[in-house]
C-alpha cells in the first residue's frame, strides 16, 4: 500500500466477517470498546501471517459507510459494503 503520484490507487477488497481480503494484503476491522477524538471505534490491523501490525482508526466521512484515514503519511478512504470494501489512495 504506497501512494502514487501519477495516479490514483485503488484496492477492491472482498469482506469476509471483520476480514478485509485483496491480493496484496489482508486487513482485520476492529472494534474498540473505550473511543477519544483520535482512537475512534473502528480501526483496522494489517495481517501477516500470524502477526497484526496496527494501521489506524477509521474517520468517518460525510458519506456513508466511508472513511478515511492515514497511514505512514499517505491518506486513504476506505468504502465498507456488506461483501466487499474498496480502498482508494488519496
């Protein structure tokens, strides 16, 4: 997951319960049970085998079922629909 500058990534992912599948990666749709403005309720971990590296809270949007969030200084949204979610670099 990198940001391009020539264009617009985008990743379509297939939901699988709080699994979130592509070819290049796997993430884990979490949930917390204690929230502040910057540890929202959803987050997502990155799954590497047996390991969970953690991404970042998810920041709703003014669209629904979209978020956004940041990871390693690049910006992303990410669409959650009940079979699939499509990640777009920002």
């Amino acid at each position: 997951m990198s940001k391009s500058t020539n264009y617009i990534e985008s990743y379509n992912l297939k939901r699988v319960g709080s699994k979130l599948i592509g070819s290049e990666f796997t993430f884990i749709l979490s949930e917390r049970l204690t929230t502040t403005k910057k540890k929202r309720e959803l987050f997502i971990l990155n799954l590497k085998g047996e390991t969970r590296e953690y991404i970042s809270s998810l920041y709703p949007t003014s669209i629904p079922d979209t978020y956004k969030f940041d990871y390693k200084g690049n910006n992303y949204n990410l669409f959650l629909g009940k079979e699939s979610a499509i990640l777009k670099a920002l």
